[in-house]
C-alpha cells in the first residue's frame, strides 16, 4: 500500500440541514450546516453527545440524504454510499463469518480484484496497521482495539477519498485508545487521505485533527471552526503542554455553551438512536 | 402425537438443549465418561422399569400395562424384523420420504424466507396465506394430500414437506430480520450490490437462526411422516409400527417407535453437524 495514489478528497457541505426519526418522532438533528475541507486535511467534528456531529457524517457516507442543501466529494454530489467514503463505526462492523484477511479484501472482491492480488493487498494493509499475523483469525478472537485495527483497514484498502470515523475508538480503553490514536496518526502520515472524524473527546481532536469544528447541541450547528498548528509528528506529551491546555480550557467553554440543559441520545450515522445492551457490547 | 409447533418455539427452541456442551481440553475426558456413564444408567434404569411394570403387567388405574410387551419381546420383534429381510426396505422407504419433503421443504423455505424477510413487497403478497396455513397442522393435510396427488408416496412426501417448511420459513424469516442493520449499512459503504449483499451478508448473517430452522423442521418431518404413513403407506418405518399393532404383534410397536426415535435423532445430529461444519466462527464466538 503506497500513498501515492490515493484521490484527492475535497469535500464541501452547503447549507445541509437534517432531519431524523419516523412520524411524531422525527426532529431536525442538523440546521444550516455549511464548511468546506481540503483534501488531506484532517477534521474532528466536536460536540456534545446528540448535537448531530454523527448526522453529519451519515450524510457524508450516503446513508442519511439531508433534506436540504448538498454535500459534495471533490465536485461530485453525495447519492448514496460508496467505497470512496469510508466508514468507521464505534461499534466494529466486521462479518464475523468472515477471516480477518477475507474482512479486509473485502471491498476489493467487490470490485472484482483476483483472489491473489486482494489477499496480497490485504495482508499489506494488515502490516500496516500493525496486525501481521493475525490474517487467520476471526473477528470475536481479537481485542476491541484490534478490531478496529481490522475495520480501519477494510475501509483504506478501497483507497478512499475521505475516511469518516464515527468515535471509532469510544469503546476501548484509555491506554488502547491512546495507542488507537498514535496509530491512526502514523497510518494516515503515509496514507493522507482526508479524515473526518467525530468525537466528543476534546483532548483527542486536539491531539489528532489539523482542525476541529466545534457544533453545538440540538439543532446541530457549526458555532466555531478552530485551526491547529501542532507540529506533525505529535507525541503524548503534547496533551500537557500549555498551549494545548489552553486550547482545551477554550473548547470546553464553547462546549458548555453549546450544551443542552437535558443530555441527548446518541444517534448513530444511520440515523436511529444508538442501541445499548450485550448485543452491541465489544468486549476484550 | 400431533404437537404444533408454536411460532414461540419455532423462534426460540435451542436445538442443542439436549446434548452436553463440549468439554474443554484438560481434565475433559474424565468428566466427558462420566457424563457418558450417567447418561447410560438413565437408560439402563429406564429399561428396567419398563421390563418390572411390562413382566407384572401391572395396573395402575388409569394405565395398564397389561399387553404392554417386555423389553425382550420387543429384542425379538426386531430381531424378527431384521431376519424377515423386510427392515431395509421400511427403512428405505421411510428415508427416502423425509430426504425429498426435507430437501424440498429447505429449498422453498430458505428461498421464500430470504426474500420475505428482505422485501416489504414480497412479504405483503405472501405471508398472509402463509400465516393462515401455518396453524393447520401437517396431519390435517392429509385428506386434501391424498385428493391432490395421484401417487400416495408423493402425497407423503407432501406431508413431510409441509411439516418442515413452516419451521425453516418462519427461522429464516427471523434471522433475515435480524442482521444487525449497521453490517448492512458498512456493506454498502464497501461497494457491495444488491444480489452480493444476498450472497455476502444476509445468508451468511441469517444463517444460524436458518440452521435451527432446518433441525426443527427435520424433526417435524419424522413426525408428519410417520402419520402419513400409517394411513396411507405400504412400506416405511410409521406403517411397519402400525402394522404391528393391527397383526397384534406388539413387539413390534416398539421396534418401530424405537427406530423412529433414533432416526429422528440420528437426522437431527447429522444437522447439527453440518451446521457447525458451514459456520466455524459460531464456535469461536461461544468460546469468548
């Protein structure tokens, strides 16, 4: 896997609004939305818990269509999903009937690639997120933190244009998160693809993104679009230099601000709420 | 012997209640001969009643085992069966029939299944007939098989097909129903279409809730069967049994019960089997 050929990835989102729910239940979960990301750049959608940042990035991956305004890929009007926008869940979405490398090919065999190349290609990208060896296994034998390992590489072996995240690391630990973002980072210094990735961990967008749009509570809104300049590579040691400190004491302030006085449900970029329960539950 | 399955236990029976879990690595052997020893004297104590109360033709007010024949009456029944040269052909016969209902069965059962549980417009041409059928149960067809179906051994397996479709329709239904939406959803994301996201995610994804379908469904079919055939059967393992009780040959009755017993179970197993041969993961996840 080599950079180079990945596609550019602008995407511009124009006066999106969003409404989900069935019937009586339906609400606006995002109001006049409008930013533009350039390609390669690397953007945490913050916000408190149901304010629509996972909305947006439904709408972003084709499954949620807005009810008004657009949202285009380098030019071209989002439809509908494809493997140019790939999408990480908090939960994994790995088949559990699949081997971790048949997981990973997974979008090649649906564009056709030979046996032979997309089980070379995968187990390319499996060293690449640090997962050589484990091609055998099946998803229930791995860690949380590995399967997200595995999900991220199913979605960049499609090369795509725009990676979306949707708290693609929540569900894991303090230290295996930490590791997560590290990871991601130096995947995506090789990669650089455009990142979306929503969160509600403010050190976490101010360690990874070049950039964070902070959006406020029900109705979704921008209310501040915040540039980075950290120096690339960053190390843990970042999180508790002052600048850094300061920059969080500031997000939390817009953050209280654009909070609702009654806690949201968190909403998924499919557009129901987030189921709860064994279930969904991702252990070890 | 006509128990309806009810939709409740279609949906939730286990299929693997009665067999023991299987038994970790270390120190397993011991514990697996012990349950094998325990599962032996449950039978061999079980026997022993039946021989007390059969040789004592016992009363005992509502049940009377006076004409009740011994364990060794029914030993020699069988062993009469087997040297008559007769057995294989009641066996024959009977196996046959529930292949070809089975088979049939999990061919209409699996295709309808899949597509009800997947389009809105399918299930809302389909699923009311269906849902009135499905409480008759496959006895009650009998008369409108025979009327149906010039041959009676096609009317037969008829019977046996109607036993097992409701059983393998409404589990495969279930499981379609049930594919977590967000595989669906990351499927497209990856470029699949609508024929592979059949192929790759709804089968694959249905496919346990399908397997309990097919052992259920294979053990209404023995039962659908042996009704069948003892009114219209001229061979088969159901017809054998009673024939025996209309020859008064009462040992025979229970060489034809018992043989039904382990054919239903052997069938049941040769599932099981199958299903955790076709999906090796399940194994892996129970194991967590």
């Amino acid at each position: 896997m080599t950079g180079a050929s990945i596609a550019a990835g602008r995407v511009e989102i124009e006066r999106v609004h969003i409404e989900v729910g069935a019937g009586a239940d339906r609400f606006e979960a995002l109001h006049d939305v409008s930013a533009t990301i350039e390609p390669g750049q690397f953007v945490c959608l913050l916000g408190p818990s149901g304010c629509g940042k996972s909305t947006l990035l439904g709408a972003l991956a084709g499954h949620l269509p807005p009810a008004r305004g657009t949202v285009r890929v380098d030019g071209v009007p989002v439809d509908g999903p494809h493997p140019d926008r790939g999408l990480v869940f908090q939960q994994h979405t790995l088949f559990p009937w699949q081997r971790v490398i048949d997981n990973v090919a997974y979008g090649l065999k649906m564009k056709g690639v030979t046996r032979a190349e997309r089980r070379a290609q995968a187990e390319a990208m499996l060293g690449q997120v640090g997962l050589a060896g484990f091609e055998r296994r099946y998803p229930a034998q791995l860690s949380g933190g590995m399967q997200q390992r595995v999900e991220i590489a199913r979605v960049l072996i499609n090369r795509p244009r725009v990676l979306l995240m949707d708290e693609p690391f929540g569900a894991l630990d303090a230290l295996t998160r930490a590791r997560m973002q590290q990871l991601l980072l130096e995947v995506w210094a090789r990669v650089r693809t455009t990142v979306v990735f929503v969160t509600h961990d403010i050190d976490e967008a101010l360690f990874l993104a070049d950039r964070i749009l902070v959006m406020s509570a029900r109705p979704g809104r921008l209310i501040e679009d915040l540039p980075l300049d950290f120096a690339r590579p960053r190390s843990p040691a970042l999180v508790t230099s002052a600048p850094f400190v300061a920059l969080k004491r500031h997000c939390l302030e817009l953050l209280h601000r654009g909070e609702a006085e009654v806690p949201l449900p968190r909403v998924t970029p499919l557009g129901a709420p987030a189921e709860t329960g064994a279930a969904m539950a991702v252990s070890t | 012997m006509n128990a309806v399955i009810s939709p409740a236990a279609v949906d939730s029976a286990g299929i693997d209640t009665d067999t023991p879990p299987a038994s970790g690595r270390a120190g397993g052997a011991r514990r697996h001969a012990s349950a094998w020893l325990a599962q032996g004297l449950s039978v061999a104590g079980f026997v022993l009643l039946w021989h007390a109360l059969a040789a004592t033709h016992a009363r005992l007010g509502l049940v009377t085992f006076e004409n009740v024949p011994t364990p060794l009456a029914a030993l020699e029944a069988g062993r009469e069966l087997v040297a008559g040269g007769k057995l294989g052909r009641h066996l024959g016969y009977s196996l046959w029939r529930v292949a070809a209902g089975f088979l049939a069965a999990a061919a209409a059962g699996i295709g309808l299944g899949l597509l009800i549980g997947r389009f809105a417009s399918v299930r809302r041409a389909l699923l009311p007939p269906l849902e009135l059928m499905r409480p008759v149960p496959a006895v009650a067809w009998i008369p409108l098989a025979i009327l149906m179906f010039p041959s009676g051994e096609l009317s037969m397996v008829f019977i046996t097909f109607v036993g097992a479709l409701f059983p393998v329709l409404l589990n495969t239904i279930h499981g379609v129903e049930g594919v977590d939406r967000r595989l669906i959803a990351a499927a497209r994301s990856l470029g699949t279409g609508r024929w592979q996201m059949f192929v790759q995610v709804i089968v694959p994804a249905a496919l346990p809730s399908i397997a309990t379908g097919l052992a259920i469904g294979m053990g209404t079919c023995w039962f659908c069967l042996v009704s069948a055939e003892m009114i219209s059967g001229q061979f088969g393992i159901g017809y054998y049994t009673w024939e025996s009780y209309t020859l008064q040959n009462y040992g025979g009755i229970i060489v034809g019960m018992l043989a039904i017993g382990l054919l239903g179970m052997g069938s049941s197993a040769l599932i099981r089997l199958a299903a955790r041969a076709a999906m090796p993961w399940t194994a892996m996840e129970a194991s967590r």
